[in-house]
C-alpha cells in the first residue's frame, strides 16, 4: 500500500547534518546546524548542566511520574521570569499561562495550534527570509503564513522601511512573528529604537506579536539585553505570545526544553488560556518530558548555578563573537573581494554570508564545508583552528 510513496527531500538544515555524515574527508567541517562546538570541534555539556543532573540524580526522592499536561510547574514560572524579568507586572499579576513545551519547535507549534483554533485572525507574517522551519510549523497548524520584508542583501542589514510598510499595510489582527534576538539566519537585529518604533505600529494597528526566543544570552551574552525587545512589548500591558528554547543557552538541545508563554490582559483570561493549552496537548503528546525541564529548573532557581550558567553562557557568546573577528580578518588578510564588516555586524550564532548557493555547492565539493544553501554559516561551528579552512574556502568560492 505504500508503495507508490514517494521519496521526500532531506530538510534544509539537518539535512546538512546528514550529508556532511556521510563524508569520509578528514578535513570536512560542519557549519550547518546551529549548535555550538568547543574550539576543539566537540559539542559541549555545561559544567552547570552536569551538576544539576548529579543533583537530581542524588536526589532518591525523584520518580518519573507524567508531568501534568502544562509541564513542571515551577519551570513554567521560572521560564516565564527569565524571558519577561524580575518583577514582571504581568507575571505578579498572574496574567501569563506558560507551558513546557518541546524545545522552540514544541512552543511555537503549540502556540500555532491554539491560536488557530482560538484567535479570530488566521494569518500570520513573518519575516523574510526566517528560520526555514516557521513557514511549516504554522501551515501545519493551519495558519496562512504571509512574509514582511525584512533583510536588504545590498546592505546586508535591516530593511526597516519595508518592514514597516509591510506591517503597516497588514490587516488589523493578523499576527507577526518577530526573533526576540539574533534573527536567525541573518543575524541582523532592530536596534532597540527601531524596536520602540515597531512595538507602537503593532500597538496601534492592533496586531498580535509572537516572539521566537530562542537565543536569550547568545546574541549579547547577557541574558537581560537579548531581552529587551519582548519586555517593551509586554510592558505595555498589551497581549503577546512567546516560545522559548533552552536548546543553545543551556545547550540542551536534545534533552526538548523549552515554554510557551501567553501574556494575557486579565488573570482569569490567562487561566481560561491555560484550560484551552490543555485541550491542544493533550492529543499531540499528552505531557512533556520529566528530564530536560527539570535540570533547568534547578539552575534557574539555584543562586550559584544560576551565576555560574551566565559565566558559561557569556563564555559561548564570546567564543563566537571572537570567530567572527577571526574569520573577518582571515579574509582581510587574503584580500577576498568584497566588504565582509557585516561578518562582525551581525549577531548572535549565524552569519549571512551573502554566498549564493553556486558558490555554497562549490566549498562543499571542494572544501568539505557544509552550510545550508542560502549562505548561513553557524559561527558556533567554528575554531580557530578551521578558520583559515574556511577563509581559504570562500575566497576561492568569490574568485573562481
Ligand atoms: C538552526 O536553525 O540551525 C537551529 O535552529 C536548529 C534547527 O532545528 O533548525
């Protein structure tokens, strides 16, 4: 019965991942997936994310009972005080229903299926070009996606004038979904003026924001400035939606942490939100994973773990923000063609090259890099030690 089933494509960033497994080449280096890699190329457990297991390993009381369906409850408010701030009025007033959700994917999606059954709009904008996977997350939940024009590739930064004509010019209600940080992949952020300008056309046209947070910590290395942007907007008072991952800043990627947070105007309101976030997940997966949350919990709630995690944090942040210089001034040193500042513009764990997909082809086949084929480069992926590979790589990709 399946037979006729045809063969579907690799996914365009980890399928990356799968072919560049497939190499046999000693020299081969992964920039594809965003994931952070050490200088020596391996991926990284935090030393904080280590003790909180052996924490809870030592704790005999644990048992692996189901979670309720919204999660572990103190993750929740936790989660919900890292992204909106201590001191948050809409988290004192009890006006965020947060859910535990699988990782940034999980919240998004979730939020996507509720608002498509809750929310009287049914379109949402999102920026272009955006994480590859938002465009199916919402189609799948049944949302029609529109884009906002958002990165200008001559300048290699923000087209904020397009930006806000086409959120302008977007019917009232729609939703907009906005990178709270380090927009992935272009790594060009609003500054936090431009953000000012585009909370007050939202507020004024009545649009719904929904943030993807899914690099608190990784674009600044402080966890309250990756912040900002989503803490304007709900100091407002107005709604908001917001999905968080733990995926990159506490590098647990494969462990799914992450929360749904959905600012309401009224606690009841948020308590009725909560009752409907059931309803949508019950059937999907009826309870999230005991695990993952909980190692998070315990840093967050611990004061030493909680110092301790930012140390670590910042220490990746830099590490990438060092790789960026690097990799600008092996290209300067090579004197490769073009103007390569926006290397050390952007933020956060990608740059956008600007390598069109002919020239991506080219350093794969000859160079053994991988990168997905619109030109993003993880810079977490890199080492000072496979700069120079690198550099070598896109100056023979500009020359050929
Ligand atoms: C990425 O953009 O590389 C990451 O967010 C990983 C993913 O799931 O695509």
């Amino acid at each position: 019965v399946f037979a006729a089933i045809a063969q579907a494509p690799e996914d365009p960033i980890l399928g990356v991942t799968v072919a560049y497994n497939k190499d046999p080449s000693p020299i081969k280096l992964n920039l594809g997936v965003g994931a952070y890699r050490t200088e020596e190329g391996k991926p990284l457990v935090l030393n904080v994310v280590r003790k909180a297991e052996q924490f809870l390993v030592n704790d005999q009381s644990r048992v692996k009972e189901y979670l309720p369906i919204l999660g572990l409850a103190e993750f929740n408010k936790l989660s919900a005080k890292l992204i909106l701030g201590d001191g948050c009025a809409a988290i004192e007033e009890n006006r965020v229903a947060t859910a535990q959700c699988l990782s940034g994917t999980g919240s998004l999606r979730v939020g996507a299926e509720f608002l498509a059954k809750h929310y009287h709009q049914h379109t949402i904008y999102i920026p272009l070009p955006s994480w590859g996977n938002h465009l199916k997350v919402f189609t799948m939940a049944g949302l029609s996606v529109k884009t906002y024009r958002y990165y200008d590739p001559t300048t290699r930064g923000l087209n904020f004038q397009g930006l806000l004509e086409d959120l302008g010019a977007a019917p009232a209600g729609a939703m907009v979904l906005l990178h709270a940080c380090a927009h992935n992949p272009t790594g060009v952020d609003p500054t936090l003026e431009q953000w000012e300008q585009i909370r007050q056309l939202i507020r004024s046209k009545g649009l719904l924001p929904f943030f993807d947070s899914a690099y608190q910590g990784f674009a600044s290395g402080s966890l309250d400035a990756d912040a900002q942007p989503v803490r304007m907007f709900v100091a407002d008072g107005g709604e908001c939606l917001v999905a968080q991952s733990y995926a990159k800043n506490m590098g647990l990627y494969g462990e799914r942490v992450g929360a749904l947070s959905i600012v309401c105007k009224a606690a009841d309101v948020a308590s009725r939100v909560e009752s409907q976030l059931k309803l949508v997940i019950r059937p999907m997966y009826s309870n999230p994973p005991i695990h993952g949350a909980s190692i998070a919990a315990t840093i967050l709630k611990n004061s030493d773990m909680y110092d301790e995690w930012k140390i670590e944090l910042k220490a990746m942040a830099d590490r990438i923000i060092s790789m960026r210089k690097q990799l600008f001034d092996a290209l300067s040193a090579r004197g490769t063609p073009g103007d390569w500042s926006h290397i050390i513009k952007q933020i956060g764990m990608f740059t956008f090259t600007g390598l069109n997909s002919d020239q991506v082809a080219f350093m794969t086949k000859e160079y053994h890099i991988y990168m997905t084929s619109d030109g993003r480069i993880s810079m977490a992926g890199l080492s000072s030690k496979t700069v120079p590979h690198l550099a070598d790589a896109i100056h023979a990709a500009v020359t050929r």
